[in-house]
DNA sequence: TATGAATGAGCTTTCATTCAT
DNA sequence: GATGAATGAAAGCTCATTCAT
C-alpha cells in the first residue's frame, strides 16, 4: 500500500495541502516565516537568502523575525528541529514484513522513509548539511536509521543467514545511498533511479 | 594498476603535492588566487566566503583578485572549468576488461573515476551544483560518464546478455550514486561505504 | 555622631538592605523596575542599557516598563527625581558644630554628604550629567550644596575672620571637588584620597 | 614661561588651529574620520554617536570609517592611542622648580599638565573612562602622572621635610583631584575653580 | 492594570566591486 | 600588472515604542 503524505515522490504543493489545508499565507507569524523561510531556504540556499526576503515573503515586518528568531540561523534550526522528524521506531514495521519478500520489504521502506519531512525541508537537509551542525546531525541519524531499516528488512526477509554479515552491510548502506541522494541527483543532473529497481538488485544479490 | 591521483582515497595534501609539487603558496598569482578559492569553498562554501578572505590567503592584494576574475562567481566557474575535468574518453579501459571479472571492472573504476580533481574540488562540485548552472553542468557530465562506464564495465564483463537490460541501468546508477556521494555522505554523517563491497555486491546480483 | 545610611564608604548592598530591607526582586513592579534601572545605568550606562534589559532583571514584562515610563528618559528622570536628594537645609548642623573644630566639621561632612542616595545612583548622577539635563541640574545643586555647608562649617570653625574670603571659598570649592570626585577617580583609576585627611590639610591652610 | 599650547584653559578651535594650522576638512581621510569622531564624541558621547554621523561629518562614505576602523570601539581607540599623550618624564621640570616656590610649581603644572591633548580629547577621556578599558587605562596614567608631579613640586619647594608625608600625599591628590576635574566640574555645573588658589591653599597648607 | 506581539527606523557591519595611481 | 583606498548597497540585528487584548 502506498501512502501519500510520505512518499519522496509527491510534490510540495500535494505536501503542503495535505499537512495543513490550508492557503500558504494563512497560520500566525511565526508559522508564515518558517513556511517563507523553508521555500526560500530550499529554493536558493540559506546563505542566499536574506531575512528580509523571508519576512516579505511571510508579509511580516522585517522586526518581526527577530523578534522570533533572534539570529537568522535560528530560523534555519528551528525549521530542522520542528519540520523534520526522523522516526526510529515503528512497530508495524515487523508486522508487515514478509519473511522471504526482501523486495517488498525495501521497496515498502523506499516509499514510507522514516522521515516526516516536506520536499522543501529534505534538499534544506542535503543542502546545508556541511554547513550547520543541527541540520547535519539530523541528517546523520537519517541515514542511520535507514541503514537499520534495510538491514532489519533484509535480514528478515533472507532468513537462513544466507550471505556473510558483511555484504548484508554493505546491501544496506548501498540501498540507504540511494534513497537518501536520489533526490539529490534527479534535482541536480536529471538522472532517475528507481528504487524498486534497486531493491530487487540488491535483493536478487543476497538471494 | 593502480594510480594514485585521482583515488577518491588518496588526501587533500597528497593530491596538493602530486599535482603541483610546490610549496602551497606557490605558483603566480592567479594560481594561488585559484589554490586559496578552492581551499575556502570547499571549506565554508561559496556564498560564505569573501573574497577578502581569497586574497588574504593567497597573500596578494584585494584589488588583484578582481583583476583576474571580474566578478567572484568567476573564480567559481575557473575553478570548476579548470579544475575538474570529467575524462569522457578513455581508450585502455576496454583493454584492462577482463570478460567475466565484473568485481574487477567496477573496483578499478571505483579507484580512478573519471574525474580529475582534487578532494576539496570534489566537495565543491558537489556542493554548489544546485546553486550554479555551470557546476551542475559538470556533475550532471560526471554522473553520465560514470554510469556509463559502469554499464559498459557490466556489460563487457557479463556476456551473454544475461540479466534484462533494465536490471543492468539499475545496478550501473546504483554504483554511479554510490561513489558519487560516497565522500559526502562519510564526511557529513561519518559513514563509510567501501566501493569494493558494492562492486561485489552489484557483481553478484547480476551473477 | 555618625550615621551609615549616607555616608559614601557604605556599600551598595548594605544601602539596599538599609534602605528597603526587603530581597532585591520585591516591592510592586513599578520600584523594581526602578531597581534594575539603577543597577543597570551604573554598571553600563543609560545609553547601553536597552529597556528590555531592564525588563528582564525587573521579571516584568517590557510592556509595563512603558506602561510606567512612558519614554526610556523618563526612567533615568524618574531615578533622579526620586532616588537622589540633596539636603539643602538641616538645622542639626549648627548645633554639631564645634567653634575650633573645621576639621571636624569638614569631616563631618564627608561622613554625611547632604545627598541621600545610593552608591549607585551617585554613579548615575555623574555619568548622565553631561548628556541629561534634569541630571545635570541635580548634580549642580549637590555641588553649590557641599560647596555652601563647607564654607559655613569653615566659617563657623574659624571665627575672627582670620585668612581672606577668597581663600576660604577656594577651600570650601577644592573640598567639594575631592569629595564629589573620590569615588568617581577611585573606581576608575584605583586611587583612593581620605577626606579626612584632606580636612585636615585645608584646615590647617586656614590656621 | 610656556603658554597656551596645552593650557586646559584654550578653547577647542584654538587647539585646532594651533596643531594642525588647517582647516577642520582638511587632511587625508582616516585624519578626517578621527577629527570628526573627536568632535561628534566630545559632544554628545560615544553611544549616542553613530558611525553615519561620523562619516557625514568627516565627508566620507560610510563605509571608509570601516575601511579603517574595522570595529566602532576601534575609533575611540584609535583616538585615545593617538590623540592624548601623557607626558610622564619631562627634565625641565627640575631646572624650573625654585626651591621654596611652591605656589608657583603647582602653578605651573595647572597650566602645563603632563598631557597632550585638544579640550574635546579631555571630555572623552573623563566621559567615557568607565565604560572603556582603554580610556580608563590612559586617565589612570593620567592621574598617577599629576599626582607624581605634584608630590615632585611639593618636595622640592618644602626642603626641611616639614610637614609629614602622609599630608603631603593628600596634598598632591587633592591638587590632581582638583586639576582633573575642574574642566568636567565647570561644565556640568557652571562652579568655575581657580587652580592658583587652591595651589596657594595647598603650599600655605604645608608652609 | 498587564501583556507580549508587532512595528519600522536606524544601527553596526559586510562586501563585491571600482578606480586612480 | 599591481595596489589598496574608496564606494554604497545591502546585510544582520537592535530597540524604543505602540497597541490590541
């Protein structure tokens, strides 16, 4: 089953409706700049965007901003801190699995990333990774999350201790590259990956 | 064989001193201009670094940066025309084939992507894609030659056609995502992927 | 007799104990927004002191700082008008007085300064002074204060007329000075004088 | 006998005109600058002062004033380096003294105190000496200086060690007192001191 | 009386870029 | 080519003050 509010592939516009229904400029002022902010943030890099763009693209008075968000970094932590969520535990995750369907399970993990997160906010993740602290430490436990994930997925699905520790690892890891920069990539040279594809590649790897 | 140069392994000062065997501040101006740029974006990044800063590493004048490059971005785009260069035709790769050793294919060209640059032109690459169309340009080539190089390392060494041709896109991508962003993701999230595994991995998948 | 309250060695705790004998963040708001305001233009300056800071220290909200001063001068004015008294008349003085005795009379009057006032509030008198007008005229009449007891207690202390007036107001006038002065040019330059002493040196120079 | 080159009594135009013997535009830029902030500072304080009055009057572009002093503190800074020299050995001063003279040692010392420095310079040293590390290190050299000269002064014109040394210590700190404030004491409250009479109080003092 | 969000002018500072020498 | 003073637009940020509640 695939569910929309999480899948990577649904566009901001669908990500915006459906988490707040509502018109862009609507909610208090703080809620209008961090929403101003995650566009412009995403759209042309932190550094690139002054505070007084967020705050006339909020329709808030230049003031206002500090008066949220003292320094302009701020608004970019508290945009991590409350717009990304990385989750790291879901109990349904056994539940669904189906031992011997290791495609399923990596392709079900592709499409329901533990990461609560609008588009926006994902290339702000990517984005200002190497820069900022906060926004590198949520993506760090990220990817180390989805690393669990698959090796979970895989070991479940491949019962039998088929395939050494290390190569399930390196499954793993490899799968959990290409969920977290497929984005990334398609943004950047246009090139798609498939992540189905992948999962059965890796799958078909470890048998 | 092995060359060292262009090993995505291989350290920034490593590199510094098989490329120019000098002293860092050596060279004319304009080269320690391009030294001093390519050290501070991949540091701080482009927007963030001043080109006061530029020249007061470089040890020249202010006014002489803006005497070479007309503008900053210029050191940008000098930096990414002539130092990155994206080898797109490679005649002995075909003669290092070994039919068969598909592992071997992919390893080799783990270790020497088509890509002359330096780590910290690496990162630059990398990091200003989405901002600047020239940079992008030159990934989205990299990323081209490396697919293609891992389909063509594929093909030859997996003859006969065996798996589907959609499989082989899959797994040539899978391993281009990987190496691509393999220093980044290590250097944001401290994560390793060894190449090598991956190779096998993918190597195996396709039998 | 000596009393503590006012004399210029006390502390500022034991003056704030003294006076209030209460904990610093009692009182209604509208006195401990004096406090802080007191505590915060001695240590920084009226300038470097915004109101939000007084505020804070006060633990009101910035909003009843206007709601009681309707401009941030009207804090420095009302500290002032309501913190600093200069004792201009006091009819005890005559009757402590010792025919004979200028140094003790002078002594006297160091001890007990006609100002009734913090340590720092006296701080505040002389740093506003020559940017704000209510402050600066409060200060002169301390001086034109200090300078006519100093006289009378010289006067009085040495009867016969003995050395001429312009003498003595020289004496009455370099008296003040040292003792509007000492605290002033000992916290900033470390250097103390002992008004005791310096009664008795311009004592003695009238004989 | 020397007169009105550093006489306290000059007024700041003559002070101009005597040291630089140009007009107040004249000069290279960063002259301009700290002729500008000298005036602006003197007048209405450092806080209150914007750095874009400074560059208006100066004739400057705002931006010129961080061309040279990266910081605004640094502008004060500079001033005080520059523009008041405390003279701490000075040989004639013995050549001067006429044993038994008192009166006129200290006389002289009111008139030429051991600092170099234009009336504005004065205002900004005692105005912001508590705010300032820099200008209260410069007064409290001040300070010592005058209390030296005048203990020097003293010594010599009282051979016979009369008087004890205690009272000849309160003797040089009362001249320094009265020497170091009578500008600031005369303009915040209009009581003017004449140096030579406390000079003569002091030397009658001690016969 | 009490509150803190809202406001915008103005602050210090930064910086790419120009230009006379 | 080489230099660093000059320039001014724009940045991040501060802050007194207002005002609806």
């Amino acid at each position: 089953m695939v569910r929309s509010v999480d899948s990577p592939l649904q566009t901001a516009k669908a990500w915006s409706r459906s988490r707040r229904g509502k018109q862009p400029s609507d909610g208090d002022a703080r809620t209008r700049i961090l929403d101003a902010a995650e566009e412009l943030f995403a759209g042309g890099g932190y550094e690139a965007t002054p505070t007084a763009r967020i705050a006339e693209l909020a329709g808030v008075p230049k003031g206002l901003v500090f008066h949220y968000f003292p320094r302009k970094i701020d608004v970019l932590i508290s945009l991590v801190d409350e717009r990304t969520v990385v989750v790291e535990e879901e109990v349904e995750e056994e539940a669904e699995a189906v031992p011997g369907d290791a495609v399923g399970a990596l392709s079900r993990l592709a499409r329901r990333l533990p990461l609560r997160a609008s588009p926006a906010m994902r290339r702000i993740l990517f984005r200002e990774a190497d820069t900022h602290l906060s926004v590198r430490e949520r993506l760090s436990r990220l990817n180390a999350e989805i690393i669990r994930r698959a090796r979970f997925a895989l070991e479940l699905a491949l019962p039998g201790g088929r395939g050494d520790a290390a190569r399930l690892e390196a499954a793993a890891a490899t799968f959990a590259a290409v969920l977290l920069y497929q984005e990334s990539i398609c943004l950047l040279t246009g090139h798609h990956i498939d992540p189905d594809a992948v999962a059965e590649l890796i799958a078909h790897a470890l048998h």
